[in-house]
C-alpha cells in the first residue's frame, strides 16, 4: 500500500478505536495489505479491495482461545 494509504488507515483507527498507541505498519513482501499494531503487538491484517472500481479495505484479527483466558 501507498504510505499516503497508510496515514489515512491509521489515522482512521486512532479516531475509531479512540487509542492514539495504534499503528498501521506496510509489509516488505506485500502490496495489497498492511499491519495493525497497538504498541509492539501485532492485532491483525488490513487488506485493500478493489474490486468493480469500489476501493475498500477488509480488516481482519485472529483471536486465540489462549488470549481469552
């Protein structure tokens, strides 16, 4: 993803989750998706749909039932 991208994502989940920690971070491999942090904790995957000339951006977040406890 473009860093302007980035900005925009982060500033969007800041604003959002009302957590000024959080971090949206590119991926070296990847160019259709980035990473969400909060601090140095990795929470889940951003990635970048645009599909029939509609951009959107799906997040997506694992949850282990060993974090649940």
């Amino acid at each position: 993803m473009k860093p302007e991208e980035i900005r925009k994502l982060e500033a969007y989940f800041k604003r959002t989750f009302q957590n000024p920690t959080l971090q949206v971070r590119a991926r070296p491999q990847k160019k259709d998706s980035c990473e969400l942090y909060v601090g140095e904790e990795f929470l889940g995957i951003i990635f970048r749909d645009d599909e029939d000339g509609e951009l959107s951006y799906n997040f997506s977040m694992a949850i282990l039932d060993i974090d649940l406890d």
